[in-house]
C-alpha cells in the first residue's frame, strides 16, 4: 500500500514537471466557459473536449502527454479485440477523422 501511494506521488511529480500536461488540464478546463457540447463549432471548443477525455483518461496515470496519447490510443485497440473488431476498423477511423480534422482547419 505504501509503495503505490509513493509510485502515485512520483507519478503526480512527474506530471507537474510535464508542461504539456499543465496546458492540457488548463484547456480542459475552459469547457465550462466555452458551454461546450459534442457537436463543438470551434476548433478550440473541439480540443478542450479533447482535452478533457485526455485528463479524464489520465487521471492517475501521471505519465506525459505523448506516453497518455500513446496509451488511450492502445486501449481503444484493446477495446476493438473485446468487441472483436478488425484492426483495419481503427485505421479506417483514423483516416475518416484525419479528414474531419484538415476539413475544420479550413473553416478557422
């Protein structure tokens, strides 16, 4: 019990010290004054909610922005296997939101 609360704490250090953690919770954060909803008009409203899902996932993990990416993304590839889903499925969700994504960049 004591070492996981000392791994907890060095998990928490670790993401103070890391300054894209910091920005990710402060624009998160800004939900509440951005009245954010799923259907997000704004780009910024659409990483906040982003941001938020990161923090959320992130919550205990204490690892750094990339390594928190790198993880979520791995469990959403578990997620498909549980649900016996084909790894091609992902990908092709991928490519779809890449989309999506250069597609709103036009509108700012």
């Amino acid at each position: 019990m004591i070492k996981a609360s000392e791994e907890n704490l060095n998990a928490q250090d670790n993401r103070s010290n890391d300054r894209r953690y910091s920005e990710l919770a402060a624009l998160a954060n800004e939900l509440p004054a951005l009245g954010v909803h799923c259907a997000s008009t704004t780009n910024r409203a659409r990483a906040a909610l982003a941001a938020q899902a990161l923090t959320r996932f992130a919550s205990d993990t204490g690892e750094p922005l990339r390594d928190i990416v790198t993880d979520l993304l791995a469990n959403m590839m578990h997620l498909f296997h549980v649900f016996e889903l084909d790894g091609g499925e992902l990908q092709r969700l991928l490519e779809i939101a890449t989309g999506h994504f250069e597609a709103e960049l036009d509108e700012e």
